[in-house]
C-alpha cells in the first residue's frame, strides 16, 4: 500500500494547504488581485463540487480512510461542505473590500487555511486530531480579525479573540487529558463504547473525572459556539474583525465548535447525558434569551447580527439534551442554513462598507431606493433567520423544534417541550428587531446617492440568496442528508438513543 492510500481521505485539506502556500507567491507575481481571489476560490470550489457530487448526485465516493485520526463520512462531508460554501461565500465578498490593503496573498492564504482546520475537525475521529483542527483554524482565525493592523478595533478585536481562544483551549486540552485518563485512548468512539460497556472498577469509579471533563468541554468549546456565559467576546471580535471575516466567524467557525461539540457529547460520554443534559438545555434557552434580549438594543448591526447569531446557537444547541437522530439531523439542517443566512446578511454589510455606508442602523435608511437589490436581500436573509416562511430558517427551525416536542411523548422527558417553546417565543422575539432593520430599509427616508453594489460581493450575497430560498422551498433532499448524517451516531455506541 502506498503513501498516497494514506493520504486519499486527506485530499481536500491537501488541496486546500497547497494553494494556502501558493497565495503570497500569487500575490507578488499578478497585479490584478482579482486572479488571487479567483485562484482562492478554485480549491473551495472544487472540494464543494466533490462533496455534492457524492452526497446529493451519488456520482462518486469519497476514498475509505486508512487513517485512525479522521474519517470522511455524511456527518463530516456535510459540515466540509458547510465550511467551503461559507469560504467561497466570504471569498467572492473579499475583494472589493480588502482591495486597498497589501498583502493580500497572505489574507486568502488565511482563510484557506482556516477552512482546513474547520475541515479537520468535521472529519475527525480522534480528540488530539480534533484538537489540531481547533487550533489551525482558530490561530487563523486570530490573524484574519486583526488583518487591518492600523485600524484600532480591528487590533483590539484581534486581541480579545487571541486571549479568548487560548483560554478556551487550554480547557478544552484538560478535559481531553482527563478522557485519556479514563479510557486510555483518544479515539472518540472507543472512549464512548468504553464509557459505555465497561465494567471495570476504575471505569465505574470515574463517573465524576468524566463529568468533570464534560464541566470543561462546556466551557472551551462553549467559549467557540459563543454560549451563554461564554458568549461576551463575540460582538466586540464581529464589530473589530473585517466585515467579510466576521461572516466566516459567525457562519462557519462556529459551526466547527458544534461539530467538535455534536462529536464529544453525543459519542464519547453521551453515557452520562442524564448528568447533563438539563444543564445543557437551561444553557441553551439562556443563550437563545441573552441573545435575542440584548440584540433588540444594538445600534450597529454588526454588533446586533453577533448577538442574533449568539441566540441562533441557543436553537442549535437544543440538539444535544434531545439527542434523537432526528434532532441530530434538526441541529445539522439548522447549522446548514444559518451558514446561508448569517454569512449573507454579513456580506450586505461588507457591500455597505465598501462604497463607505456606515454600518449603523440608520445608515440602512431608504436603501431599498438606493440599492434595491441589498434591500431584497437583507429582507430575505433577516425574514430567514426569523423563521419566516417559506425560506430556510423556517424549515431547519421546523425540524429542530418539533424533535424537542417529539422527545417529550418519552416518559420522563416530558421537561423537553419547553426547548420547543423557548425556541418559538425566542424566534417571535427576534423578529422585532430584525422588522426594524426591514422598516429602516424600506419605510424610511436616507440619502438619495445609489449604492453601487461590487460585481464579486453581488455574486456571494446572490449564492447565498439562492440557497436560502431554494432549501426553504424545496428542503427534502438536504433534510435526507442531515438524516443520514444523525445515523452515523448510533452505528458508533452501542445504547444511543
């Protein structure tokens, strides 16, 4: 067997690498920095095409890994594609906006390599290469926020982004110690079936070691995810952080924390869900009411869409406690269509930004007759993330919710019908403050000069239009997919729910 059979599985973070390298070699040969951006995009594109090819075309199958660390199947490949659909999202809606900074190569080498470590993460099976990927794609992730070195908030958000991660990652590191302590192995699903089937004294006896490590899992990974009380670097780091940046964060960098946290929870100790499923529901509608809570007075909508996309983690995380394949693929449909959601209403920001528009509330004013395109759009993307149908987010917070109300018929978690119902009186209550951004837009005067919106920053904000309206209106091939994806858990521990 050659090396080459070794590395198949790793094709896509391969891929990625390479043209990483290639960007600052790009950047100094070619003074039209459009063929950077083109040649960033290639990789993200090739690797979208590749996994849709194999998930909804079934015209191709990914390599069987000979790797223990990783392994690409449904759960993996759907997050990889969230995580390159959000890169080439955020790619296109770079250019214009970054087109009077230097080093550009290193900015698109940046966010490659970013996105390789989200697809790490996805595609682990192993918690050090698990940890591996949380931390490329964080340094990453540190550097791209504080991209504008000469820009204040940007520096700061930088700063507290750095200071942030480190410490989520220092206990995110101790608690996987503790696990290899217990069961003697990084694999996350033998730590499970260990956990699970093991009836050795010590493995009895470290009931409370395990429930220590999951303590300090909520709190690194908690600190990714942006969790209440995990949560207050997110707005300072989205309003700091160049605009397209702060999309990749909210729509795709979180998501990586979910993937590590549906992983962690869900495999290796959901043999202790019972200690701590009800603190992980309480946690999730604190989420949901801090964040839409404090949204409804945000000035700038940088702050309020992090905030909004704070509350948005609170839906996802309903998953965990319900912990049904059905929810599993409720809390993946979601993350699929806030990727959508978030990484446009950002991109129409960054449009905003590039031709000088503020990005205060009411630098929104009129601009349905300044740019009647930015307006549909944002309407369409804030009516999404409100539930609203027939568009995505009201399909994926359909499928989300009703696992909660079906968990509940379950004799004694009759308790989960109230995930259900803080997530719809969570939903109607971010639509106050979204209709204001909608009223601003439509029903109230501004200036009168037209927005002039970048050919590449049309194109992101019109890939994430389509695949919002399109998935609201036709869902069914996404949510067979997301279903899969919920299966794969309960081939892995014997006793899943």
């Amino acid at each position: 067997m050659s090396v080459w059979n070794y590395l198949d599985v790793l094709t896509p973070q391969l891929l990625l690498i390479v043209f990483a390298l290639l960007m600052p070699a790009l950047d100094y040969i070619f003074k039209d920095k459009r063929v950077i951006s083109m040649m960033a995009l290639a990789p993200l594109v090739a690797v979208a095409a590749a996994l849709i090819s194999w998930i909804f075309l079934d015209i191709w199958t990914p390599p069987e890994s000979q790797i223990s660390l990783i392994d690409l199947d449904i759960f993996a490949g759907l997050f990889m594609l969230v995580f390159v659909s959000v890169g080439i999202v955020v790619v296109l809606g770079s250019p214009e906006f970054i087109k009077n900074d230097k080093n550009q190569g290193e900015y698109y080498a940046l966010i490659l390599l970013a996105i390789t470590g989200m697809t790490i993460v996805a595609e682990s099976t192993d918690l050090i290469a698990l940890f591996v990927g949380l931390e490329i794609a964080g340094i990453s992730s540190f550097a791209l926020s504080g991209f504008r070195k000469t820009e204040k908030r940007s520096a700061e958000a930088a700063t507290k982004y750095f200071i942030v991660g480190g410490f989520s990652s220092a206990l995110t590191l101790f608690a996987i110690s503790l696990l290899y302590g217990v069961g003697g192995t990084t694999n996350i699903a033998s730590i499970g079936s260990i956990l699970t089937t093991s009836t050795a004294p010590w493995i009895i006896d470290s009931h409370p070691v395990v429930l220590l490590a999951a303590v300090m899992l909520m709190a690194g990974i908690g600190f990714k995810i942006a969790m209440v009380p995990f949560h207050m670097w997110a707005p300072d780091v989205y309003e700091g952080a160049p605009t397209p940046i702060s999309g990749l964060l909210a729509a795709a960098s979180k998501k990586m924390g979910f993937a590590a946290f549906f992983k962690i929870f869900l495999v290796a100790i959901i043999v202790t869900k019972t200690d701590w499923e009800e603190a992980v529901a309480v946690l999730a509608i604190l989420t949901m009411i801090v964040g839409n809570l404090i949204a409804v007075s945000q000035t700038n909508i940088k702050r309020m869409l992090a905030y909004s996309s704070i509350a948005q983690a609170g839906y996802i995380l309903i998953a965990l406690p319900v912990a049904t394949q059905y929810a599993v693929a409720g809390g993946i449909f979601h993350i699929i269509t806030h990727a959508f959601m978030k990484s446009g209403a950002f991109m129409v920001v960054a449009a905003m930004g590039a031709v000088a528009v503020g990005e205060k509330l009411e630098d929104f004013k009129g601009l349905s007759k300044r740019s009647p395109f930015l307006a549909f759009s944002m309407t369409l993307f804030l009516l999404s993330l409100a539930g609203i149908p027939p568009l995505a987010g009201f399909s994926s917070k359909f499928v989300l919710f009703s696992s909660a109300v079906e968990a509940s018929f379950i004799d004694g978690q009759g308790w989960m019908i109230w995930l259900a119902v803080a997530g719809v009186l969570n939903s109607a209550l971010s639509l106050y403050y979204y209709a204001r951004v909608i009223k601003n837009m439509y029903m109230e005067k501004g200036p009168s000069e037209k927005v002039r919106v970048p050919p590449m920053l049309g194109a992101a904000i019109s890939v994430a239009v389509i695949m919002v309206v399109a998935i609201g209106i036709y869902p069914d091939a996404v949510v067979t997919a997301c279903r899969h994806a919920g299966e794969t858990f309960s081939g892995l521990v014997s006793g899943w729910p």
